[in-house]
C-alpha cells in the first residue's frame, strides 16, 4: 500500500521522474564511493589524454599542406591530395606487402611460440629446472633492442661466429646475412621470437594456473594421458586468453615493430624490410614533408582500427569471449 500511495505522489515513485538518476549524479555518487581508485586512475588517464588523444588534434595536417611558419591552422587544405599520391607512389604496394607479410609470420610464428613453451613449461615437475629455463628465457627480453641489433650484426657478419661455424661444419661459404633481402624476414622474425617468447609465456602460464585442478583429476580418472590433457583441459582452459591476444595482434597488424627495422635494414634490404613504419619515418623526419607521412599513418591507423573491429566481430560471432 505504501508503494502505491507513493507512486501516486508527485516526488518519487516507480517509474515517476523522482526515481530517475541522473548520469552526472551516479558518476557523483561513484566517485565520491571510490575516490582512492579514482586517484590511482588519474595517471594512467593523464597519461593517454596527453600522449594519445591530444596529438589527434595534429592529425588534420593529413588533409593540408602544412608549413611550420604558418602551424597547424594556417596551413592551407588539400583535401585529399596527401592520400591520393600515396596510393599511386611507386612504393606504396611494396612497403604494404612487406608490413602484411612480416606482421602475418608474426602471428604465425611468433604468437604460438608463447603459448607452446607455456604449455612445455607446465609439464614439467622438477622446479628448479623449470625456474631455470623461465629465467633463461625471460632474459632476452631485458636486454635493449639496440644490443640485440648489434648482437646480430657482430653474429652474423661474413667473419661473425654463425659463419665460421657454418664454414668449419658445413663448408658453407660466408654469407652476409644482414645485407641480403631474402634473409631480413627470417632473421627478424627469428630474433623476435628469441627475445620475447619467454616474457610472452608468462600470460599463458598464468592462465593455466587458473585451471581447476579438479578437471585435470577427473581427466586422469578417465585414462586420459598428458598429451590427451593438455589437449581437452589446458588448451581449452587458455582459449579466453589466446583469443583476446590474438584479437589484439590483429589489431596491430600493421603496426610493426619499425624501431627495430630501423636499426636492421639498410638500402640494400628495402625490398623486404621496408614497412609502413619506416617509410612514414624517412618521409616525416628524414624529408621533413610531415603532411604527407600523416596520411600514412592515419591510413595505417585506420586499417588497424578496422582489423580490430573485424577481428572482434568474428570472435564475438564465433566464440563468447570478446573484448567489448
């Protein structure tokens, strides 16, 4: 009775106006409930206004021809003009073949690679030896990408170690690995594989520390063996985690590692170690036509944006893991 008097009334009721809050009062009432999480949130929200939504203001240089004496708004509009000559550049199908490739051996090679020393590390029962092969392979990841560059040349130079070794075993003549194009995707990707597998297992390995043990108890019950476990217990259990990565990287597909590129290729290996990234970086900083190199990069952004949303839509349809 006291819920129907009062939904009569003027001031509040089931589905009365009174009952509404209001977006603005509930972020209120949220903040004032959660103020220290706010406070630790505030960095990281700092961070990404200032360092990844601000410079969107800079992205209009794309559709201008932008000098510095005249900044940002006065610089005169093209409209898309900067596009245009990008698709027609005799580089353009070059350097997008070589971004799809070196980002797709990513996945294909790279990615797994996390995911089987995880699931090797998970077999084995001796501790100490599994803290050892986690810490060998955990190292490389510390190390600078610049050392690890340099670790390569001095490696695999005509008189480096891999072709004295090479020669003395197999009487292989010394190749310059580092100068040839049809080595450059091999020794990138390898060299990726080497120094993150280990810091990428860690993901993995945490997720199969999520499995009940229960399930691996009840499989062993049923006679099933380790490799018969792994495959219907753990796989399965690391599926949300493997997908939501994978989405991720899909996302990024275009977005190469250009810093490491950078310091690997030279002219010589442009035919297959150009990428998006590396190009924008001649263009923007070497040839100081920024105008033109922000059309590649928003084009290389919106294509990535677009993966992922692909990416997503696919998981979402196919399996219940997602990320929105």
């Amino acid at each position: 009775m006291a819920v129907i008097e009062k939904s009569n009334g003027s001031s509040a009721g089931i589905g009365g106006s009174g009952s509404r809050i209001s977006f603005g009062q509930r972020v209120r009432k949220d903040f004032a409930k959660n103020k220290l999480i706010y406070l630790m949130l505030s960095p990281a929200v700092a961070y990404f206004l200032l360092f990844h939504y601000g410079p969107m203001y800079g992205m209009q240089i794309a559709f201008k021809d932008f000098a510095i004496k005249l900044g940002i708004n006065g610089s005169p509009w093209t409209g898309f003009d900067n596009f245009a000559d990008f698709f027609s550049s005799f580089y353009f199908g070059r350097i997008l073949v070589n971004t799809i490739l070196l980002s797709l051996y990513s996945l294909i090679f790279a990615f797994p690679a996390g995911i089987v020393l995880a699931l090797l590390l998970n077999e084995v029962r001796k501790s100490w030896f599994k803290r050892t092969v986690q810490t060998i392979t955990y190292m490389p990841h510390f190390i600078s990408l610049v050392v690890v560059v340099g670790i390569m040349f001095d490696f695999l130079a005509r008189d480096g170690l891999v072709n004295n070794v090479l020669n003395s075993l197999l009487g292989i003549e010394p190749i310059a690995f580092m100068r040839e194009a049809d080595w450059f995707r091999t020794l990138y990707i390898g060299s990726g594989i080497w120094q993150n597998v280990g810091w990428s297992s860690i993901i993995f390995l945490a997720a199969i520390a999520t499995i009940d043990p229960s399930i691996y108890e009840a499989a062993r019950i049923d006679g099933a063996s380790r490799w018969k476990q792994t495959l219907h217990v753990t796989l399965p259990g690391i599926a949300p985690t493997i997908i939501i990565l994978l989405i991720l990287n899909i996302g990024q597909l275009l977005a190469v590692g250009s810093e490491k590129i950078l310091l690997m290729y030279n002219p010589i290996t442009y035919s297959t170690a150009d990428v998006i990234g590396t190009y924008t970086y001649r263009k923007g900083i070497l040839e100081t036509n920024y105008s033109y190199a922000a059309a590649v990069g928003m084009f290389n952004a919106i294509i990535s944006f677009t993966l992922l949303i692909i990416a997503n839509a696919v998981s979402r349809k196919t399996s219940e893991t997602k990320l929105w």
